[in-house]
C-alpha cells in the first residue's frame, strides 16, 4: 500500500500531519532540535505570550501526581519585543508552521498582543488562551465565562487577519455554551483542553506542595475528561477543533480525532519523551497503513456512537 | 542526547545509597563535571516525570568479549521516594532510557589554585567526576564532605585514591569531626583558592557567603524540581541576583546551571 495521507488543514494553517505542540510544553522550539526534527511535526505552538516580559509564580512550580502534573509556572515569558527579536528568527528558517500562544493581564493587552503580531511574516496564527485572570476585574478568569470570553475573541477578531484559534478551558461546567460564545465571537478555531485547576498537599509539613498553592493538571490523568469535552464540542460546533489532553503516543491522538479533533497537541508527552511529537505522527502514521485507512482525515469525528 | 542504556551494576553502598553503572554512548565520555542526566525509571506512567541525577563519574571498561572500550556512566544516588525506590531494583541487564549531558558544567579555573570541593549528602555525587578532572590537570584539591551520620559520607577512600585530601564532618559525630562541614571549612578558606559546592541550599547559602567574605571564587550546583530538563517548562526556576517582580531575572537550573556562580544567585 502506498503511504496514507496525513496531511490536515486547520482554519488554512496547513500542516504535513496533525501534530502540534502544545504551548508552554516546547519552549520556543529551538529547545527540542537535538531530539526531534522539526519539520517532521505539523505545527509548533510557542509559549504564552503577553505584551511585557512576564515574571511567572515563585518555586515549587511543579509537582508530579499519579498520572500527571501540576504545574503553576505563571506564564514565565519573554515578552512580545523579545520573541520577535529572539525567538521568531530562529522559528522562521524551520519548515514548519509556527502558531504563537498569546494572552493577556487586561482585556486591551490581548488586542495589542494580536495586533503586533499581524502582518509578522513567519507567523502561520494565534492561539488565544482565555484562561488567564481578568487583572483588572478581580481575577475573575476570562475563560470560564461566556461574556467575558467573547469580549476578548471579538477585540482579538478584530486585531489581527491571521489565522485565530481559540483555547478552550476546562474549568467550566458547560464547555459546549464556551465554545459556541468563542464561535460567534468570530474564532476560526478551538482548541481544548487547556489545564484543570488542581492542588497537592504535603502532608507531614501541612503545607500545599506548590508556592501557587494550586495549579494546572497535565498528563494523562486528564486524558478521559478531554476526551469528553472535544466530543462534546465537535458535537454543537461546526469549527475544526484541536484536541489536547494527555495524549502520550499514536493511539491517543487518533482517539481524539475520532472524538472529532481535526488536529492534536502533545503537551506533557515532550517532557517524558522530548522526541514524542515526531514519535506519535510515526505512530499514528503506522496506524493508519496497518489498518488499510488513505487518510487521516477520513478519521475525523468517525467515533461509532 | 537521548538514548537507551543498560545498567552494568547497581549497589548499594551504605543504607538507602547506591551507585549504578550504565552503558552509554562513546560521545558521552565528553561530558562535563557538573553536568546530568535524566532517567526514566519506568515505561509505565508512574512515576510520570524522569528524575535528574549528576554524573557521579564518565569512563570506559573493557568488555569480555571484545577488545574495543566501552563507555559507561555512574549516578550515586540515595532513595528518598517512589522513582529511586524502583531504580534501586534494577539489575544488570535492565534496560534505562536517558537523556544526557544535561546543563552547563563546573568550569575547571586557573592552573595553580587549590581547588575546594565542598559536598553535603548526596551532594558528594558530581565532585567525583570533578575530582577527577581536577586531579587529571596536575591540581591539588581538598574535599569537605558533610552529612547527618556515618552512612551519609561515601566514597570517600575513592576521593583519597585519586589524591584528594579529605576532611568529614556528622552531625552526630560518627565520623570526622562533630558540627556542620561549613565550620570545618571556615578553618581551612583562604586566598588562592576557588570553591565547588553541591548539596541542600542551606549549606550552600552558608558555603557562598563564607567564599563572598574570604574573597574566594565559589561555584554551587543546584537541585529543584524538573520536568523537561531541556530549559522548556520553566519548572526549575531560581532568582537571579537581581531578581525583582519588576525586573525578573529567573534561571533555569536545568539549562543555564545546574553549576552557578555563587554571586549570580539571590541568596535570601
Ligand atoms: C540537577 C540535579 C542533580 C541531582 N543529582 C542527584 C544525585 O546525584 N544523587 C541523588 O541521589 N539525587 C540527585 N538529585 C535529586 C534527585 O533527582 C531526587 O532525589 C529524585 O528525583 C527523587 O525521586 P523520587 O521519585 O525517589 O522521589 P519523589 O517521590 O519524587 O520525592 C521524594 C522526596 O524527594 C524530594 N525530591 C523529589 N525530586 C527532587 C528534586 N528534583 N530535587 C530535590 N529533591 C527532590 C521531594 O521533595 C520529596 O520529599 C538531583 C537533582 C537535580 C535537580
Ligand atoms: C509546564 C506547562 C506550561 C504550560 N504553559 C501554557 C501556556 O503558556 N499557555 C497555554 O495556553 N497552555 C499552557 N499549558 C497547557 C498545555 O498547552 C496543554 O493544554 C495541557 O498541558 C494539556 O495537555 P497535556 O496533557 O498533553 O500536557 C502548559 C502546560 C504545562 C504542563
Ligand atoms: S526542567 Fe523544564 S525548564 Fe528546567
């Protein structure tokens, strides 16, 4: 049998397979060279963005928990100046979409991180990530609440002429009334899921693990809950959507496109594996041909139920 | 570099800590003092995360059944948990896979200076390979090894083979002198001398303001939580000097250290 197709297209970013890599998990790149080729993935999404450099939370960070991690890094990152200076160059010579994560403290820094980011050459789209705290409203997180979520969707709409895909969080009891606020709101895409809110607790020291005292479940522990909500969504919303959530080799991405996903994001996976995104195209890949399917895409939403 | 190893032996040297040998590859014989590794104990997904671990020693053996050396590498390591509770039952024969070298390493100096390696615990592990380096030059080194008890200071007659004078110090005075090895240390600093530390950030906050105060050049290796050990998760983090909410200047311990200037760091 000649090789299946694995090409798919996600609100016009077209990529040789359905692999990207998930924000915050592959640094910008260039941190995975020496395991990974590059231009074997699909996409790469960098780390979440915002307008200035960005401190992030005080140490522990991290805890590991059965099946996953707990992670409260506080969106550490380089700010906007910096990663066009530093970081994008580099991601320019690769062969292979380059999709920024962006978000913001305030409702404005979303639209001006959208808006300096349009018309950069090199930039294949964004991914807005809604899950951060209104700075300006009390913290009350913009993506848990369909009002504020389309606020943010429709000024970013209206900031950039690039590709947008909206991330989707999971801490919210309906995430099909989320999705459909984001695509009215003007979203070419969704992706889901981002983190759960969690919290680990010493016990001896009677201290939460964390500095953060709680943060965002990854690995996959989570993998069952995302599922669930990327067929839900693919169910209400004609979107294309990105499946993310604990995906950890081939059959875990191809579940998720049965579940609906057009494309997937390997998350955690690269910390265990710093080679596991290229790993699971080949597997997904190996799939397909064991199985007789030509293409990928015929996989898409296919669940039987 | 990531590849899978096989362990050659793993023993246990006193309670709780053993000392593994594991085939690598011949690039690996480049590797720095100082620098690490990352291991996955387990296919399974429990425990998650690799751990890192710093390379006790880098070499080549011969084998039986050819003529060819072969590299190896060694952790010593002490079992506090879940991860190096099964790394302590593995065999010759299993198979590891691992991430390494991992990090910048120690940088050697200037010829001529003594060279002070001070190791709390399980902090003994990266000097070995350093020791060795140092000797390797023609340097004199002095080894300060700290722990709570007896069974806490290991391989020492090692460190003494290789021509390193050693001084110990216990908590509880099974061996070596009584107290905290920094008070041992203080009694031996002076100038001409440059410091290698590693072990719990305590002794090493003391260990760096002692060196600030006799004006003797310290570098420290740092543990903290990992995930990636690539510089990409930004779980590792610690403050640099100058580190302020509004001027955040974090490090990653995995990629801009595991070793530090002792004056590049915010000691609070
Ligand atoms: C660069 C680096 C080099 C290291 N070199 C060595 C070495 O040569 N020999 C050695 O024995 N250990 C070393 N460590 C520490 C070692 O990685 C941890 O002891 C190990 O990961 C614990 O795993 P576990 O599953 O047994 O423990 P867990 O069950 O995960 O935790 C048990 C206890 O160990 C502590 N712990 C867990 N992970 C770490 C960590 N990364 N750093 C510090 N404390 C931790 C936790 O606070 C907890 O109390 C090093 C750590 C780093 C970051
Ligand atoms: C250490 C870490 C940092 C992350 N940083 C970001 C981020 O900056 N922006 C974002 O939208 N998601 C971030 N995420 C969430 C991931 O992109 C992903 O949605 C989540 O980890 C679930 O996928 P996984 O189970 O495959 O890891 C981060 C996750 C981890 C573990
Ligand atoms: S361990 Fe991930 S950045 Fe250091």
């Amino acid at each position: 049998m000649h090789k299946p197709d694995m090409s798919v297209e996600v609100a016009g970013i077209k990529m040789r397979n359905p692999v990207m890599t998930a924000s915050g998990t592959f640094g910008y790149g260039a941190e995975f060279a020496d395991y990974l080729d590059l231009e074997s993935i699909g996409a790469m999404i960098t780390k979440g963005l915002s307008l200035k450099p960005k401190a992030g939370n005080p140490t522990p960070r991290i805890v590991e928990t059965p099946g996953g991690m707990l992670n409260a890094i506080g969106l550490q990152n380089v700010g906007i100046d910096a990663f066009i200076a530093e970081k994008l160059p580099y991601l320019k010579n690769v062969q292979t979409p380059v999709v920024v994560n962006l978000y913001g403290n305030t409702l404005e820094e979303y639209g001006e991180v959208a808006s300096r980011l349009d018309g950069l050459p090199g930039v294949a789209g964004i991914e807005v990530n809604i899950s951060c705290p209104n700075v300006k409203q009390g913290g009350i997180v913009f993506g848990t609440d369909p009002k504020a979520a389309q606020e943010v969707v429709r000024l970013v709409r209206k900031s950039t002429t690039k590709p947008m895909i909206v991330k989707l969080s999971p801490n919210v009891t309906d995430v099909v009334s989320m999705a459909i606020a984001c695509a009215e709101a003007g979203a070419d895409a969704l992706s889901l899921i981002n983190t759960l809110t969690g919290m680990a607790i010493d016990l001896d020291r009677r201290r939460p693990i964390l500095a953060n005292v709680t943060g965002g479940l990854s690995g996959p522990a989570i993998k069952p809950v995302a599922l669930r909500m990327v067929w839900q969504v693919a169910k209400n919303v004609k979107l294309p959507i990105i499946g993310i959530g604990g995906i950890m080799n081939g059959r875990d991405a191809l579940e998720f496109m049965l579940a609906g996903a057009t494309a997937i994001q390997v998350g955690t996976a690269s910390f265990l594996d710093p080679g596991a995104a290229q790993r699971i195209a080949r597997e997904m890949e190996q799939y397909l041909t064991e199985n007789g399917i030509e293409s990928v895409s015929s996989l898409i939403g296919a669940l039987n139920a | 570099m990531q590849f899978k190893s096989m362990v050659i032996s793993n023993v246990e040297l006193s309670p709780c800590y053993f000392r593994m040998r594991m085939t690598a590859p011949q690039d690996l014989g480049t590797s720095l003092p100082g620098q690490f590794l990352m291991l996955k104990v387990t296919e399974s997904i429990d425990p998650l995360l690799r751990r890192p671990f710093g390379l006790f020693d880098v070499g080549t053996f011969q084998a039986e059944y050819d003529e060819t050396p072969h590299t190896y590498v060694e952790i010593l390591y002490k079992v506090v948990g879940k991860g190096t509770r099964m790394l302590s039952a593995l065999h010759h024969g299993d198979g590891i896979d691992l991430l390494a070298p991992l990090g910048k390493g120690f940088r050697l100096g200037e010829k001529g200076e003594e060279k002070i390696l001070v190791g709390g615990g399980v902090g003994l592990a990266p000097l070995y390979y350093l020791a060795k380096a140092l000797v390797a030059q023609g340097e004199k080194v002095r080894l300060f090894a700290g722990g709570r008890n007896r069974d806490d200071i290991l391989c020492i007659t090692e460190f003494e083979r290789l021509g390193v004078e050693t001084y110990v110090a216990t908590d509880d005075g099974t061996l070596g002198e009584q107290g905290f090895v920094t008070e041992v240390l203080e009694k031996h600093l002076g100038a001409g001398q440059r410091i290698f530390a590693c072990g719990p950030m305590p002794m090493l906050g003391a260990v760096s303001r002692m060196a600030e105060a006799h004006g003797v050049p310290c570098q420290v290796s740092l543990e903290a939580y990992m995930a990636c050990g690539v510089g990409a998760c930004l779980g590792c983090v610690m403050p640099g000097a100058n580190h302020s909410d509004q001027t955040p200047d974090y490090r990653c311990v995995c990629k801009d250290g595991p070793v530090f200037d002792s004056f590049e760091l915010k000691w609070s």
